[in-house]
C-alpha cells in the first residue's frame, strides 16, 4: 500500500501562523516481580506464555487481586507529580475485542483514578522552566504481543494470522495524562521531548520502573491540535499513538505541526483520528478513525473492591520519597558553587553522577568538574561513548587529582596519568610508577639541571642579575624540558633566582 | 412508557459482537425495557446525597504480596487453544488495528 504525497509546511512558518497544542499520555510499565492482578512473573524477553495464569490468560472463573506494590508505586509516581491522591477510588473495565486481551476487556480505571491535579516541571534545553499541567495518573494493566505473519511487510495489513504471546498481558502500568499543554508556541516538540524525558528520570528516581525506552517500559501517546492564535479555542487533534524515543516524540510532534498546518491553510479541515508513527520516515499515517468504535462501555469491575489508601499509608509513602532529580540538580550546583551554564553542561553531558561520587571521593567540586568536562568528556567524544563507559571511576579521578594536590604530579603530567588509566594500565598510583611520571621534587636533581641551564645562557644570567627577571622564563623552560616536564614548576623558578642572587 | 429503542438494542448488541436476529431484537427490548424501568424506580428513592454503590461489600484495599508464583505449565496453556505456534496462540487474520 504506498501513502499519497502529504503536503506539509516548514516548520517555522507553520507555527508563526498557527499555535501548537499539544496533550501526552504516557504509559510506564512498573518494576513489580508479579503482575497487576495475578502472581505471574513479570518477565521480559522469557520464552512466549510462560509467565501467566490463569488470570493473565482470561480463563473463565479467575479472579484477579490487586498487587499492593503496583498501588504504592502508583501513589509514588502520583505524589512526585505533585498530584492529589485518592481517598478512595475503583477498577473498571474497558470493554473491546482484541486478541492481545483475552478477557475482551481491559481493566483500567475510568472515572476515579488513583492521582489526579498534580504538575510536573520540566527544563528545557536553556534552562527555562516549563509547567506542564498533570490530570491525572490511573492504574491499568498491559496487554498481551501480537505477531503478525505473512503479508510482505509483517505489517498486520496483509498478514494471513497472528500469533499472540500473553507474558507482557496483566504487567502493572500507571498511565499519565497531561491537561493541554499550551503556551509552549514553536517549543511545542522540545516541551514534549523534556516532558517525556523527565518523566523517566523520575521513574527511575523513584525506583518504580526501569524504565527503558527501548524495551517499550514507556510508551508515548502525542495529541496536538492547531489553533490559530493563542484566544482561539482548541481547535481538533489527533492522537499519534506509540512514540517510543525522546527524540521521536519530538520528530512526531513538528511532523504534525507541519501537516495539520499544511491541511489548515489550504482551507481544509483535520480528522480527528488516532495516527501511526513511522520511525523511519519520521511522519505519521492516519489510524484509526474516532467513532463508535470508541465505546468501551466502561463500568465499575465487579471483581475488585475499591483502593482507599488510608492518609496514614499515604504520608508515609510521601515521606520515604527520594529527592527528585530538578531538587537534587538545584542542591548539588548550590553545594558545588556552579554557574548555570555550567550546571547545564554538566546536566547534559550526563556527569552529575560522576562528578557527585568523585567529590565524595574527597575532590573539590570546581577539580571534578574540570576532569570530566575537560579530558574525560574529549577522551569520550573520540571514542563515542558515554562518559559512564569510560574505563575509569570517580575514585580514580580523585586519586589523580590528590597526586596534583599533593604536588606529586603537574597538570601536564596528570593528564599523561589520565592517558595510562583510561588504556587500562592501573590506577593513577600504578601509571605513576610504571611510567615514571612523579614530579622531580629532589632539589638536588633540579639544583643540577638549573645550575647547566644557567652555564649554557650566561646572557640572561647577567640580564637577570642586572635586575631584569623577564627572560627568567628562558631558563625555567630549559630546565623543565631537560627533566622532561617531570619537575614543579614554581619549585624550579624559585631555585632558579635563588641560584643567581646567591651566586654572584 | 418505552425508555429503550430497539436500535439502541441493536447497538449494544453490536458492540458486544452479538447476533441478534430481528425477532430477538423485538423481544430483548420490551425485557430490557422492564429492567431498565425497575432501575429507574430506585432512582426515585436515592437522594443526591446517597452515594451511588457500585460495590455491595463493605471490603477495601485486598492486596496480595508482590511474590512470584509459577507459571501455569505451557501444555496447559496452550491445550485449549484452538491452534498454536511456536508456543503462541494462533488467532485469525486481524482486520484493523486497535
């Protein structure tokens, strides 16, 4: 089947004419070891349908109980997003047919979820804070996979049959549904992506999900709409379902500025409709159209009683919370003593961890900074790594710089140190003495090599006697190369005017 | 007084992927209709301030630990099904996605 050619506009005229909307429903897959309603494994990757029961296969006569840990992650995720929580709330079923649920319903939760009216403040790429609006936060549980086979594509057009894996069906899921998020204007894709992002770091902060993009622990479902001034009322969305990467939800949300906007300027009107994303291509095909089809007859499941978690348990949740990551960033560059950008660079780059283990290893922060933003962030640069897969630790970092410290080593030297860590040649102490790299601290040694510095440039002793210390440089030079850099410098001009004052 | 059409009928009968001929039509809404009437008659009785029950057990919060049990064997799993594959049940073509 190939798609029609899609007229679009460039983005930047699309949202000088239009104002972007945007709305995101965020799935996340909890890290519980059973599922949402059964004592089956919550497994990933095992051998199909052999982690289920009989209630994560819809057999007749089971009946599901509620995970108490799915409920505490859920009341966690709800209280980091500064949401109300329940006083008491329900299950209720989502009826459709699809063979990836085989109870042909989906239990959710409609009219009452767990967490509701929260917000979420994210920071963008310049360090402006946004306040996306939360509504709220409900438990659900996941579906089974379907495989599709035959047909050219794999693609479920075409595809003589299916085949359906039941592990993931019943795995506890907490969706997150924004209010609409306006007044982020030509922003719109970078708030989305930052959204999305932070949402992550703090699944992983609370320890609530692994969380990994690539794995589908998250999943994102995009709304955007066009309007044309910011007073106009929202105008129809659609609904890009799927979007799996930080940087695909970006890509989705400027790929549909760009073709509702093309669709509205040309007079027409937009469908509301869920769309498929297509990684490859970066653009988005019409779904299925919003009808009938979207009665799901949603009513109260008979089989659970309500969670109404006493605002004893609540508080107590509330107070074993961990520090989220906006607050610990902001503690961390107050305690450190960063400017902004520089906190940012550090943000970005991915070494707040490193630099935090590497001051507690005993180095001052503005040193740990200048190793990992300096020749730490170049070493990975060249290899194409993270800073976190380099082949050196915290602690190694802080040994090195206590040997500059120390005056054991010069700036010059330690980086040759640096060289011998990360090629795995031992620690710090190790490359010192392997490669014979320590300061030449001996003043005896120095004496020696500035007393034939001295002999070899009679001239700018007599200059320098004369009282002119400038050319004294020609003589330090001299001695650091004749010690091959080993020597500290500041050691070696001090005896270098000594040695001529007390001689003449 | 008739509170419930036939083609309302028809369409909850749709959604729910139930056959119905036009004589059970017919007849599941003058049934369906009575049942409705004798919901509307509570509705009578209930003030605003009777919270609606959608749960007749005074029972909150049942929760089980978070502790793995086995899986259901896979011959068992899959001894029902009407055809498998690799482990996976085999279903009929899918006609639209969603």
């Amino acid at each position: 089947m190939s798609s029609p050619t899609v007229d679009l506009i460039e983005y930047d005229d699309a949202v000088a004419r239009f104002d972007p909307v945007i709305g995101i429903e965020v799935h996340v897959e909890l890290g519980t070891r059973t599922k949402m309603f059964c004592p089956a494994e919550a497994v990933f990757g095992e051998e199909p349908n052999t982690a289920v029961s009989p209630v994560s296969l819809g057999l007749p006569g089971a009946l599901p109980v509620v995970n108490g840990t799915a409920v505490e992650y859920a009341i966690r995720i709800g209280l980091a997003l500064n949401c109300s929580i329940a006083e008491t709330c329900r299950f209720a079923r989502k009826n459709y047919f699809y063979p990836d649920v085989p109870k042909n319903f989906q239990t959710s939760q409609y009219d009452e979820p767990i967490a509701f009216d929260g917000y979420l403040d994210v920071e963008l790429g310049d360090g402006t804070i946004f306040r996306v609006e939360i509504e709220r936060a409900h438990m659900e549980e996941d579906a089974g996979k379907n495989t599709h086979v035959g047909g050219a594509t794999g693609r479920i057009h075409g595809a003589e049959y299916s085949l359906v894996d039941y592990n993931r069906a019943g795995i506890p899921l907490v969706e997150i549904v924004t209010r609409p998020i306006t007044g982020a204007g030509a922003r719109a894709p970078e708030v989305a992506r930052a959204y999305v992002q932070t949402l992550r770091d703090i699944f992983r902060t609370l320890g609530v999900s692994e969380a990994r993009m690539e794995r589908g622990n998250v999943r994102a479902d995009v709304n955007l709409s066009l309007r044309d001034t910011p007073e106009s009322p929202l105008g129809t969305r659609t609904e890009t379902k799927n979007v799996n990467s930080f940087r695909s939800v970006e890509r989705a949300v400027r790929y549909e500025v760009s073709r509702q906007a093309a669709i509205l300027a040309a007079g027409g009107t937009i469908t509301q409709e869920t769309r498929h994303w297509h990684e490859d291509t970066g653009t988005t095909t019409a779904g299925r159209v919003k009808s009938d089809a979207e009665d799901y007859r949603y009513f109260p499941e008979p089989d659970l009683v309500p969670v109404a978690p006493s605002r004893a348990w609540v508080e107590e949740i509330r107070s074993g919370l961990p520090e989220m990551p906006v607050a610990r960033r902001n503690r961390l560059q107050s305690v450190w003593g960063y400017a902004d950008a520089e906190m940012r660079d550090v943000v970005n780059a991915g070494a707040i961890d490193l630099i935090e283990a590497t001051v507690a290893a005993g180095t001052a922060p503005a040193a740990a900074r200048k190793w990992w933003m300096g020749e730490l962030a170049r070493s990975a640069k060249t290899d194409q790594v993270e800073l976190e897969d380099l082949r050196v630790t915290p602690a190694q970092i802080a040994e090195l710089q206590g040997l500059v410290d120390s005056g054991r080593l010069n700036d010059k030297l330690a980086r040759q140190v640096l060289e011998g860590v990360l090629a795995g040649e031992g620690s710090p102490g190790q490359v010192v003495v392997a490669r014979g790299l320590e300061v030449v601290s001996d003043d005896g040694a120095l004496l020696a090599a500035i007393d034939a510095a001295l002999a070899a440039q009679p001239d700018v002793v007599a200059k320098v006697r004369s009282g002119n210390l400038g050319p004294v440089g020609a003589i330090i030079g001299a001695v650091m190369k004749a010690t091959k850099g080993q020597a500290d410098a500041g050691r070696v001009r001090a005896l270098v005017v000594e040695r001529i004052g007390t001689d003449g | 007084m008739s509170t419930l059409s036939r083609d309302e009928v028809a369409r909850v009968a749709a959604l729910a992927r139930i056959d119905l001929t036009p004589d059970e039509l017919d007849r599941l809404a003058g049934e369906l209709d009575v049942i409705v009437e004798s919901v509307a008659r509570v509705s009578e009785v209930a003030t605003p301030d009777v919270p609606a029950t959608s749960h007749p057990l005074p029972l909150t919060n049942v929760f089980r630990a978070d502790v793995p049990e086995p899986s259901l064997p896979i011959a068992d799993v899959l001894r029902s099904a009407p055809a498998s594959e690799d482990g996976k049940f085999l279903v009929p073509q899918i006609l639209g996605e969603e």
